[in-house]
C-alpha cells in the first residue's frame, strides 16, 4: 500500500511539472511557461542533448498522464500540464534565445494548444497517454514551423 501511494505521488508530481498543473486558474500556461522556463535552462546543450531532453520529457509525460487520466478517474485533467511542457519545448527547438521570437513562439503555441487544428483535435479525442500528450506534441510542431517561416521572412 505504502509503494502504491508512493508510485501515485511520483505521478501527480510528475503529470503536473513538480504540481505546477496545480496552480489556480490557468495550469496549461503555466505548464507552457515552464516549457519557456526549461529552454532558457537548457541554453548552450547541445542540439543532440535537447532532444534528448525532449524525448525524455515525453516518454515520461506518456507512462504518467494516462495513469493520471485513471487516478483522477477523468479525460486530460487539467492538472496534468507535462504535455504543454513537451509542446512547448518542441516549438521552441531550433530557435534563437531571442525574446520577441520566443513570446511569438508562446502566443501561437497557445492559440494552435486552443484551437486544435487536425490532426490535433482527433488526438486530443482519444482515451490516454495518447490522447493528452498528441495535441501539444502536434500544436508544437506546428509552432516551430511557424517561428521558422517567420525567421525566414524576417532574416
């Protein structure tokens, strides 16, 4: 019993960024800023090790959210925020630690997080780890690619 309320809390400590998704109000921005927050901690790795660093981020969003999903007993909890943290360092990849670049980046992950477009809003509808990881992880990529057309344009 003592392992499995320990495992629970390695959970929800780890489905809501350190209980971040906790916060009042907003836990999705939050969780985007912390994504904001790690990219700036992770300034000078190299682009092998931010990867990694991603990918650790989403296997570990994948075993937890969807466990959390089954703990609260309830689709995507508003409490669990890793995805945005995922999303977020995705869109950001690639991009100079600039700070105009980096607010755009977090407005339109924002809006692309709301909006869901496809194939987003079809994952967002699934059950699970899939289900509240996919949407970010898509509203990510489509903000990367956006920020990389903008610097395009703008160089």
């Amino acid at each position: 019993m003592r392992f499995q309320r320990a495992g629970n809390f390695i959970v929800k400590a780890t489905s809501s960024f350190l209980f971040i998704g906790y916060l009042p109000l907003v836990p999705g921005t939050f969780g985007s800023l912390a994504g904001v927050g790690l990219f700036y901690a992770l300034r000078g790795v190299t682009a092998v090790n931010y990867f990694l660093f991603i990918l650790g981020i989403v296997a570990l969003g994948l075993v937890t959210s969807g466990r959390m999903e089954s703990l609260l007993n309830k689709k995507d909890p508003r409490c669990v925020v890793i995805d945005e943290v995922a999303g977020m360092l995705l869109a950001l990849s690639f991009m100079p630690h600039d700070f105009k670049i980096i607010f755009l980046g977090f407005l339109v992950f924002r809006i692309l997080d709301t909006l869901k477009p496809y194939p987003a809003i079809r994952l967002q509808n699934m059950h699970g780890a899939v289900g509240i990881m996919g949407d970010d992880l898509v509203a990510g990529i489509y903000t990367n690619l956006v920020l990389q057309v903008i610097l395009k344009l703008t160089r």
